[in-house]
C-alpha cells in the first residue's frame, strides 16, 4: 500500500468522477461544490443516471460511459450500492476510490461489518487503494483539489503549505483543524480523512507524505491505531527524516475511549502506552487543536529551533514576566543578558526600564529601535530565538517582519490584544508564527526544543545482548502451565542472561533430608518460598520464610507446605543485601506488542505511580531515559545523602536486554513481571528476586 | 482602608482632575482622550499651567485653582513633582488619589524607594486613599469612566458586566485582559491596577469589590503578594459570599520571580505555597489568560454549574468524543443517557447516528429537533450542564440561546470553526460562554465545580484541640539555642499534645550507671540515640543503636558518645513497631506564615516529593483533604492489600493540632519537622519519633 503511484491518483489525479453527484447540498452536492468552488483544474465527471448536467457539467449515467480515463472514483451511494459500484471502478481500472458512504463497521451491525470486508477484500484483490469509507474526503491544496464534502469550507481562498493532515475525523480535519489553520496562517499541503479505513490506513497516507520533499511536517488526528507497528516505522521515519508527527488523539480517558469506539469502531489504545511511544519516537503529542496547529505552523515557518535560549522582547513587565515565567515551567531557559549587551541596548535605547530578559521596552517597542536592540541581541548571540509580546500597528507588523528577514534565528509572535485584530491578518501573511496564549507558546517551544534534542541522538542502535538461539529445555511452549512457577521463571530468566539469587529447588516428592544436607549453611541467612503456578502472592500465604540459616528450618518449612495442593515445591535461596527494589515488567499490548515498564517496586508500584512505560525492543540510551523520567529515582540508585551507589549500568543493561527478550518471544510470552528485580551495589549487577511469567495462549 | 466611602471617590468619582493632563498621546493625553472618548459624564478638570483647554475643557493651572470639589485627583507628573502635587491634593480636600507616574520603588533607587515611602506616609497621615505609583489607572465601566492611560481601548464601545479585575499589571489587564474579554463577551464592571501599591493594595480593593451586590466574581493578576494574612481573609470572604477569587499569578518558575522583582519590586511567594493556598481557599488558580476570563465568564453568565454531569452535543463523533475525553480528563462525568431518554431522543431524531452521551447528532445539530432533544434531556434529567460543540449559521445561534432561555442548566458553546467568524458576536450578545478549544473547556468546568464543592463544604470551623495556656517550662523563649535539641524538641510537642514515645533522658553529665537501674528492660528493645542541637542527621553520624535491650549497652553507647563536644546527652526511647512513617512539618512563610507540610517520610519525601503543603491552622477537614491530596497515600494508611489499617483519625486530628500549635506560636518558631511521624495501628494514635525545632530569631 505504500507503493506511490496509487496514492497519487488519490492526492495528484487528473480526473475525477464523483459517482453520486448532486445539485443538493448534500454529500454528493457539496463534493462537486467544493471541486468547482476551489478551482480543481483537471476532469471533472458527475456521474448519476437521472441529470443530464450538474452544476453546469455533463453527467453521465455510469462510470463506465465517461469517455476517458478515471484517476479518482469518489463514491456517494448508498451503503447497499457500493459493490457495484465498485465492480464498475475495476471494469474502469480507475486509479484509486475514495468512499464518502457511511453504514459500514461503524453501525454495528452483521451487515456493516461484512460490507466493510467487502471493500477491504476489494482492494486487496484490485490492487486499486481505497480511502474510507465513511470518511469526508481529501484536499491537495497545491493543485486546488478539494474533494470532500465538507459543509464548512467557505467559498474564500484556501491556503496551501507545506504540512500534511490526517484525521479519522473528517468534521475535525476540515472543521476546526482547517478554520483555525487559517486564523494562525497555516496551510495544509495535503488533508486527508480516511474513516473507516476499510483499506488504506493513516499510516500508509503518512508515509507517502513524508516522502514528499514539500512535506515539513503531519498533523495526525487519532481516534485509533489500528497497526501500532506501522505507527512504530513511521515514527521512526519521521524522525529520521527530521519531520514532525504532531498527534492528536482521542481516548486519553475512558469517556474518550468509549466514544471512539462507538463511532469509528476503534481500538483505542492504553494512553500511558501511547504516551510513552510519543516519548520515544519524537512523535510530539498535542494537547489540543491549537496546540497542533502552532506546531504546525512553526515547522511550515522554516526557521528551526536549534536551543532553548529565549529572549523575550516586551512593552510590559507583566506581559514580558509572564510569559518568561510559563517559558520557565516548560523546561526553556531565559537566560540573563551579558554585561556588553545590556550596556549596549543601554546606549541605544535610553530610559528603558529594564535592561534584562525578560525586555520591558516599553515604548520602545514601538519604534525604530527595536530593530537596533534585535541587531545587539543577534551580534552577541543572545537566544536561539526571540518571543515578541506585544500588540500594535502596522510599523510594528512591519518591523517584525523586517526582524524576521534581518536574523537567522526564529522569531515567535505572542499577541496581546484582541484575537479578532484585522491587523492579524498582515502577520499572518508574512508567516511569523504566531501566539496568543502565553502558556501555549511555551508548551510549543518546548514540544519543537524536545523533538531538536530526539532527531539529534540519531538513530538509536539496540545492542543485542541476547544469545542467537534460544535455550532449549525450558517449558514455554510445552504442555506447561499458563503461568509459569517462580523456579521455572527463574530458570527461563536465567537463560536469557537475567542474573537470578543462587538457589535449590525441592519438588514435593522430593526426599527433603537428603538434599538439603548437600547444602552449605554458610551461605546464609537463606530465603524459603513456596512455588506454586496458582498463587502469586506468596508471602499473603504465609508462604515465605526469611532469615533461614539452619537445614531443620528449611525441612520443617517443607513439612507445612508440601502438603498443600497447588504447592508444587519449595526454593530456598541466597538473601540479598544492600538492594533497592525494582518492578521490571512487560505486556503485550495488542497494538503496539511488548510494553516494557520499569518503576519502584513493592507498594511504590501499584500505590504510588513511580513507573513509566516503553515499546519494546530499548536500546540501552532509551532504558537510561526511562530511568531519568521517574522523578528522583535515578538520584536514589546513584546514591542519595550517604546512600551506596548502585550499579545503574547494569540495570541498564538488564532493561535493553529484558525488552530484546520479550520483543523476540512476544509470540510466546503474554506478560512478565519481576518484582522484585534488585539493583545491587555498585559492579555487583542486577538480580530478579521474584518473577511471574504468563504465556501466550494460541488463538483458539 | 476597607473603608468603603473613600473606594467610591476612587471608583464611582463625581469629578476628576488630571494634574498633567496633555493633548499629546503621552500618558497625560491618553488619559484625559480616554475620559473623553468613552464618555465619562462627571466633571473633568485638566491641571496644566501651560494651557488654556485640553480638548475643550478649560485647563486650571493648579489643583487649587479648580471652583468645584474633586472626588479624584489623577498624577501624572514627574515623580520629583509628585510630593507638591499631593500637598495642592491634602489643601484641596481631594476624595482619592490616582498616581500613573512612575519613579518610585521600581527604579531600585534609594531615592525613588524614598519617595514610595513618602506616598505611603502621606496616605496613612490624610486618610486619602492612594493608588499606585507606576500605575495605568482605572475604570467603573458602568458610569463610563475610564480613568487611566492605556494606549489600546480603542474607540469602541467598552461593555460593562458583572467581574471586577484587579491587577499589579497595567498592561496586562488594559491589554490581553481587557482585549480578549471583549472576544468572550466579558465586560468588567471594574478594573483597577494597582502598581507599586504604596498605599493601597489588590486586597483591599478587592475586598470593596466584594462588598458590590453586582459583583459576581474578581480576576485578579498577581505580580506578588504583599499582607498574605489579608489575602487569606480576602480568600475566606470570597467563599463565604460564593463569588470566586480567579487569579494569574507570576513567580511559578524562577524565571518569573526574577521578572516580577525587578519591574514592580514585589517579593513573589513560593509557588507550592500558594498553590496550596488556592486549593485550601477555594481560588480558582487559571493558566492563562483565557482561562481567566473565560472562568469570569461563566461568573457572569449567571448559571452556576450545580454538578459534574455533562451531556455533550455534536454534529461529529469525533469532535464530541475530544471533548468528552478531555472533560473526563478533568474529572467531570459524561454519564451513559437512560434507555428511556435514549428511546425517546431517538424517535425525536431518526437516523442519528449515535444516541449516547457524547452525543453525535449530525445534521440534526443544524435543525429544529435540537430543541426537542434538549427538551428531552431536561425532563429526564440527564446532565447538570449542556455543551455543544459544533459550528454554525445564525439559525443554530439563534437555536442555541432559544434553548439557553428554556433550560435551568448552563449552557457552553464549543465553537469549532475560526475564532474570527463574524457570527461569534451574536453568541457573545446572547451572553452563552463562548470556548475554542475542548481542553480550555473542561479546565474551567472542572475549576468551576470545585469552587462549587468548596463552597459546599462551608465555613470550615477549626475545633480547637490545644491547651488554652502554653506549657511552662519549655526553653523555647529562654536563652536556648536556634535549634532545640531532640530531648526539648519532645518535651514541647508533648506538651502541645502531640505522642512521643517513652523515653529516659541522660544528660552528658549524668550518673548513667546510677539511672539505667531504674529502666524495666522488660520494655525493650529501645533505640538510644545522641541529643545535640547541632547534629541532625544523627544516623549518619553513627549516633543511633537500635534493638538496644540491655542496661549494658546503654552504658557502652553513652561512653562512646557522651565525651563529644556537640553531643548534650543521649536518649533512650521505646522502639516503635507496626507503624507507616510520615512526615509533617512546618516552615514560617515570609507572607502567608506558617505553612504545614505532609507527607510520605524519609526519602520519598525528598527524592519522590510525596509531598503536600496548607497554610496553618487547619480543620480537620482541611487535613483530610491533605492526605487524599496524595496520590496512594490514604490506600496507603487504611490498609492496602493485607496490610493492616492504621490510625487516620489520629493524625488527621495530630495535623491539626500541630497546624493550631504552629500557628499560635508563629511569633516564637521558624519551622518544624517531625520526622518520622509514626502512625500507628487503628486505634494506637500517632507518635512523634524524631523532630528538629528551629526558633525564630527576634529582628534585630
């Protein structure tokens, strides 16, 4: 599906036929409507049996009657005809479909859904890409192509840029995505809705854009990812080529998760893994649709942000501290002003009232000097970018815009007065980007500044740390039990290089005396434990047993438990000292696979939150990074007050490797979960002191 | 200066005199050009010994000149002329005071801090009340009296309403405050910027604001806080008349406290403290500028939201589900609808595509069914609060305050088209809040039903738990040092009423042989450790022994310490057991004074900062909602998994005792910190383990 040429007849067709074309303002009307309106250049068919022209063109009865070739088939039909529809597309050969109709998989119905595997398999047999069904449209701003039924597109000029958008929603992509687009100046190169997406996926639309030398960046609206590790690639393409995905995306709480699972009958993925992915790929996760569009426009804008060094330029002390106050709590730095540059704009603009960055200019902002003061800030290399916060007049537009031109550096417009000024309109169309919410600047700022900082750390390469084969004699695919007991784990662990406590394993049938006299004492105090498939939580059950040092204990313990049903053996093991305690997990999350999660352990991890989330497979960086997201607990395994250091490195190690493990065997295995997993003194390593091991159970 | 006649000379003035009133567009000009403009009815006196008229008024050369009393004398002169001015204003019996000039406190000069005082002198000795220096002005927008110099009010109609805003900031409340609340449909009935506050304060002018029966809610933009005591009063009367506080604050990073130092010399408080102070007052803290005023706006709307149940109404499932995820996000409810209202709503409108709450309504969100859906849901009593998210022509505007007149509820309007649609200001004449953005949205609900839950909860009375007189005996005024030592720190808590473990004191110069022969070592194991009021972090100076359970080891342990310069004595306590450790602690706050922190203790206080924080004294309430503040830490204490419960009520009622304890003696203690505060099992209390007293030292 990501083969060019057929997204080309979708998003660069020649000619259309909009099969279902009205006269109506309703679906098939304002599909012509929107073609004729924004000047779509190329052939234009109505196709519909009952006119013999709409909107002034010949209509014909059938696709098949058009007398030339059909790079895009738009279809309007109900629900019920679209097979057949379909069947004249491939008797066509048209180059691509594009299905508006809804009453497919979002109805809920038997006959939806096997409507939509219609198309699906359509496709697939055809080779010819489908968008939607159940889905508004398409644009291609460049060459005017508006096909989509958008009730809200007005009749004004629409911008093109160099940014592409696609939605799951179509009445958000060319509702507020589009509206507000224009209000901060922004184009969309390409805008593409794909509903239902019985066929052709987000992912397949992206990817085609990304490889358009136009495209600066996407606006993606999510109500679903269907394949996470085509999401995953494009991630990674995205950065690679150093072009932003900006995601919306519904679902981030139960409410959302429901709705869209109600309407576009998405799998709306687990948030925090969601998140998380965004983290890791550079994928830059907009709270909301100015949010997005403001990353948007920035990319569009051309000058990149290559530091976190703001200087804020101001006619107000208030308006100039606020703003480098929200810059502050969004990690950017408004760093003092050197002595030079501030006796030099001393110089040059008198009676200021306050010479450091944040600027209060004052009245200066209104004047010719403000190009001066950029001109100093610029020779001494003061800021990565300059923040204007200021209303005014057309000079002051016009100053800036003489500013934009004069400095390398970006400069951002944060506006204070009225977000109705018609005066907008002339920054809008010199391109600055332009603000006016402080907190919404500096959430911005930090979203381009975090994505600098991920496309310069280059591609991450994984290390393997993993043995080629896998070990042989563990009971993973065996007739074994789903969860494996904690001395299978262990065992299992222990193969793919997880250091485990030394131990001796009793099966219940075991002759107890005999083994334990093999035994040396002092290797104690010991940990005894119940293994047992079925209960996990062992020390509810009274089923451990520390500080162990005498072989009569471990033969007493043995006594009381092996008795029990689902006890299937005891293990005593060395104890460990001088640990902190880790949870180190994974599940297999059906969109994206193995989610790695790594936090405090014990009552830290289900009581407190301290943990956080990766895809698997991690390079070592990336497991360094997830460390460094739980706030203070990189301090507390380096050493904190007079704490010993621990061995960070090869927890580190530990983490990459786990996440190789369960990306490998994610066929295999449903979940792991060593808890705890113990980071030891420094250069004695890490140590799985527990472990619950799920497989996976075959499709049935 | 609550004094309400001299506020009215200020706000409500019969007659202004503008001493330096100009025809140029200086600060003098623009003031007198605003009077004028926007159509202030009473006299109008320009003071400018140069001139004859100023735009037609006859100009006096002095204050003293004027034939007619003066209600308020505007300054706008150089600041070394201010002093001569207020001497004409003291001999012409003005009824208040309006300094717009600037070169006081803010300069950091000693002479600009020396003519502050001056001002502040000349207040406080005439009664006449004075507002700024380095000020932008007034306005009482429903007498028409736009009383400052602000270079962007425009020509236009300026509407009146029913929120008062005050703000350290000229530019900020006559720039993005002003100028977008016109965006809104917000009109502030007041707005006074206060400047320097020499004299009067934001507390104080917006404690006369509180007083107005048409005032339904203040916006205050805060630069610092001056009298923290009389903002916490200021908060107290807030809640009780149920009209919100609704503040911008700067200082939340470094960066911002920098800037408001250095440009109104204002100290800025911690930030955690007066975030504390807004959740325990009910404050609405806003992000930014459109939260503030679209919160102000739902004030004036005059509908209080009265629950947390929203029903959604969209013409697209995937804008209505972004905004049902994000009020879920917020904590507000988007119930399921009643099967009866479901079959109801959808034999009104057949053919919707999805009769759940977010409810997707398609083209019917453009019809005249919307009435009758709406209907619906009012009978059945499905939501506290509608929100319809869409976009529109007149027709649905016109629908829309239709059903806001029908409706008891509140209604928000979600606008998804541009923010520049000419049609937004017949929404803004209806008075529905008006939003843009579905995040922005569900903050401001979600701030508005906490305020309402706040003001539920009603005037919190704090029960009294300490003895009426101070314990005698307790070196805490005497010559002791700073910081008293263990031994005295526990005497005082105990006698305050706070539980500290049994224990026997030896003084370094003690017969320790003699003594241990009293202790029953029946009690043991104890815990000795070394008293000193220099050495705090005891452990790291192998001053503790634990399980200590024989007269022997106490011995050997006070031999090994008791030789050392810094050590007063040793303890021997009563090792506690079954306990959850906590901290709790008090620092004496420069503004709010003494602030009680709670939270998880030793390191995760630190590393983790399971922390949080309320300004003394509390209610029992107050301290409960301190422990929920914590994410886990009430699962935590009443017994997760099989742990067992402990005892919550005794350290609600030890919080706030120790909060009542800290408040009262706030002239004698700097800070407190009980570390670990033990809370036992249900039913055993709490028990102070460990504590560090600082005394406050007298200003010298």
């Amino acid at each position: 599906m990501a083969d060019r040429a057929p997204l080309d007849k979708l998003l660069r067709p020649r000619s259309i036929a909009v099969v279902g074309a009205s006269e109506q303002m309703n679906y098939g009307g304002r599909m012509m409507n929107n073609l004729i309106t924004h000047g779509y250049a190329g052939s234009l068919y109505p196709i519909n049996p009952k006119r013999d022209a709409i909107f002034g063109r010949k209509a014909y009865s059938t696709l098949l009657d058009v007398p030339d070739e059909i790079d895009l088939a738009v279809v309007i039909v109900k629900a019920e005809l679209v097979e057949a529809i379909l069947r004249e597309c491939e008797e066509k050969r048209v180059g691509a479909v594009l299905i508006i109709s809804a009453g497919f998989r979002e109805q809920g119905t038997e006959e939806g859904i096997l409507r939509e595997h219609m198309v699906k398999a359509w496709s697939e047999r055809t080779g010819i890409p489908v968008c939607g069904p159940n889905c508004l449209g398409v644009a291609n701003s460049a060459i005017r192509m508006w096909a989509n039924s958008a009730s809200s597109l007005g009749d004004g000029p629409l911008p093109t840029g160099s940014v592409g958008l696609i939605s799951h929603s179509g009445a958000t992509a060319f509702g507020p995505l589009l509206n507000r687009s224009k209000d901060h100046g922004l184009g969309y190169r390409y805008i593409v809705t794909t509903g239902n997406e019985a066929a052709l996926r987000m992912t397949d639309v992206a990817d085609y854009m990304l490889d358009d030398p136009d495209i600066k960046a996407l606006c993606l609206f999510i109500e679903g990812i269907k394949d996470g590790q085509a999401f995953i690639r494009l991630a990674d393409k995205a950065l690679r080529l150093g072009k932003p995905l900006i995601a919306l995306k519904i679902g981030e709480s139960e409410i959302g998760r429901m709705a869209a699972a109600s309407h576009t009958a998405s799998m709306t993925g687990n948030q925090e893994v969601f998140a998380a992915l965004c983290r890791q790929k550079g994928v830059l996760l907009a709270k909301d649709y100015d949010e997005c569009i403001q990353l948007a426009m920035c990319c569009q804008y051309g000058k990149p942000l290559m530091g976190d060094k703001i200087v804020v330029l101001s006619h107000s002390g208030g308006i100039g501290g606020f703003v480098g106050d929200k810059l502050g709590m969004h990690g950017l730095q408004v760093p003092p002003l050197a002595r030079r540059t501030t006796d030099t704009i001393g110089q040059v603009a008198q009676g200021l009232a306050s010479v450091r960055n944040p600027l209060d200019l004052s009245g200066t902002m209104q004047t010719e000097q403000l190009l001066d003061i950029v001109r100093v800030l610029d020779e001494q290399e003061e800021a990565d970018a300059y923040v204007f916060a200021t209303h005014g007049k057309s000079p002051l537009i016009n100053r800036l815009h003489q500013i934009d031109k004069m400095t390398a550096k970006p400069v951002y417009l944060l506006w204070t007065s009225s977000q109705e000024d018609p005066l907008l309109q002339e920054v809008r169309n010199h391109g600055i980007p332009l603000f006016f919410l402080p907190d919404k600047l500096a959430a911005t700022l930090s979203h381009l500044q975090q994505f600098r900082q991920r496309t310069r750390q280059g591609s991450e390469e994984i290390t393997p740390h993993l043995a080629e084969e896998p070990p042989s004699g563990i009971p993973l695919d065996a007739a074994a039990a789903v969860t494996l007991n904690e001395h299978e784990g262990k065992r299992l662990l222990g193969a793919w290089g997880i250091a485990t406590p030394d131990r001796w394993y009793f099966s219940r049938e075991e002759a107890i005396r005999e083994k334990v006299k093999q035994i040396d004492f002092a290797q104690a105090p010991f940990v005894a434990k119940i293994v047992s498939s079925t209960i996990t939580h062992k020390s509810d059950h009274g089923g451990v047993l520390l500080g162990v040092s005498q072989p009569e204990e471990v033969i007493q313990f043995f006594q009381a438990h092996a008795q029990q049903e689902e006890v299937e053996g005891i293990l005593l093991e060395a104890m460990v000292k001088d640990k902190i305690e880790l949870i180190l997990g994974s599940t297999n999350d059906p969109q994206f696979g193995p989610v790695v999660m790594v936090g405090l352990g014990g009552i830290y991890t289900e009581l407190f939150k301290l943990v956080t989330w990766r895809i698997a497979p991690l390079s070592k960086r990336e497991a360094l990074r997830m460390l460094e997201e739980i706030p203070g607990l990189l301090p507390y395994l380096q050493g904190f007050r007079n704490m010993p250091k621990r061995d960070v490195d090869s927890l580190i190690e530990t983490i990459s490797t786990f996440s190789q493990w369960v990306y490998r065997e994610r066929d295999r295995i449903e979940s792991v979960e060593i808890n705890p997993l113990a980071v030891l003194l420094e250069g004695r390593g890490t140590m799985a002191l527990d472990c619950v091991i799920q497989r996976k159970l075959p499709l049935t």
